[in-house]
C-alpha cells in the first residue's frame, strides 16, 4: 500500500484544511459520545466493541505498511513505528477491555473515527517508510539529537498522564453507580480534561521526535478534535459541579 508523493501533498492538505473545519464546527456541534451521547446520533453499539473497532485499523494499518516494507528495523523509523504501534496497541486492545459500565457510542462516531485513523495511519506510515526525511538517512545518530531524546521523554509522559488520568475516570464510581463525580486526582488538580492534555503531549513529543509533516499534522487533528471537546466538557462541569471546579483549566495547565 503506496502512496506517491503528488497524492501524499495532496492529502495533506486536504486533511489540514479539514481539521480547521472541523476545530470549528465542534465548539457548536458536541460529537455524540460520552457524556454527550445522544439519541439523534443513531444506532449506538457497545462501547468496548465501537473502541476496539475503531482503534485496531490503524494499528493493523501501520503494521501493514511496515511490512510491505521489508519489515525493516532501520533507525530512526522502526523507533517510531514502535512508539505508535505502542500507543494503539494499548488504545486499541487494553483501554477498551479496562472500561467499566455498559456504555455505549454511536456507529457514526465509530465510522468517523475508523476513516480518520486508517488516513492518519497511511499518512504517518508513509512519512516513515515511502517518503521519509532526509534526516533518517543518519540512522542511530538521529537519536542522540536533543529533539530526538525530547520528543521520546515528552511522548512517554504524555502517554503516562493519558494512562493514569483514563485510571482516574476509570475509578470515579463504585458498581452500580450512575452518578457524575468531578475528577481531581492527578492532572486533574490543574484541568477538568488531563487524559485529553495526556494525549496532546503524547503525540507532540511523537511529532518532535519524528520532525515529518505527517506527525505534525496529526498533533493539529488531535488539538481539532480534543481541545473543542474539553472546552465543552468544561462548561459541562461548570454547570454541574460549580466553584468545585475552582481555578482549573479545559485542557492546558494555567493556560486553556
């Protein structure tokens, strides 16, 4: 599964100017899942099933594309092959099993998220393997450059507060529960939206580490997805919880 270089620009592009669209439209339209789910977004299935079928295609994607490519292990690409096969690995067939309650999302947001993933997943696959900078022809020497070494540090500490915020939520309620608590252990104490800042870090420091136009515009997707959502779950526990929410920020530390 190849991608030339005319046809990669152009999904870029196309992809970056739909992300813009899509910052915007989500601070007046909430997607349909969580605890936005709604009866107008249609059929809803298991929200352990929706996830695993969401996540796992740019999982089976990437490994696809680094298979068709000899299965390489050459430095710096395997390195972050590896980085993001972790992370859907652990989204894909951990975070789905660990979730409690019988849920439930929409097959619209599930199919949005599959299209999403399987293009983010060509885009980043090629960026790697068929079209990779030329910085990756230094091999091992790419990463003992400083940004190298800090993109690797700030992904694991962005994957660390997704991880530990997602146990947080996961650990609000007793079985049988059904009631809405705020959040504030962890990164929690600074905003109402850590494991959503857990992943914005995450994937930064996956774009430092690989300086591609691929990664960076996966952080601009995450940020047009994330940060709208935050914002909207802010103003949810506003309205909720009340001065509880005291000084803490949507998504960014002392910042949004």
């Amino acid at each position: 599964m190849r991608i030339n270089a005319d046809t990669y620009c152009l999904i870029m592009w196309a992809m970056a100017v739909i992300a813009v669209i899509v910052f915007i439209a989500l601070y007046f339209v909430k997607a349909g899942y969580g605890i936005f789910r709604t009866k107008q977004w249609g059929i809803s299935i298991d929200n352990k099933v929706a996830w695993i079928m969401m996540e796992a295609p740019v999982f089976i994607v990437m490994l696809y594309i680094w298979m068709s490519n000899g299965a390489t292990t050459a430095l710096p690409a395997f390195i972050a092959f590896l980085l993001f096969q972790l992370h859907y690995f652990q989204r894909s067939f951990v975070f789905p099993l660990l979730m409690k309650g019988k849920s439930q999302m929409p097959i619209a947001i599930m199919l949005m998220g599959i299209t999403f993933n399987v293009i983010n997943g060509l885009l980043i696959g090629t960026s790697l393997f068929t079209l990779p900078p030329s910085a990756f022809n230094e091999g091992s020497v790419y990463l003992t450059h400083p940004t190298s070494i800090a993109g690797i540090a700030i992904f694991f500490i962005g994957m660390g507060i997704n991880i530990h915020s997602d146990h947080v939520i996961r650990h609000l309620r007793q079985p049988g529960d059904t009631r809405h608590y705020l959040p504030s252990k962890g990164m929690y104490r600074y905003v109402t939206s850590a494991n959503y800042f857990g992943e914005l870090v995450e994937w930064t420091g996956f774009a430092l580490f690989c300086s591609t136009p691929a990664a960076w515009l996966f952080v601009i997707w995450t940020a047009a997805n994330l940060i709208p959502r935050a914002a909207a779950i802010h103003k949810r526990y506003r309205k909720e919880f009340g001065d509880a929410v005291g000084h803490r920020k949507r998504v960014i530390p002392f910042v949004y």
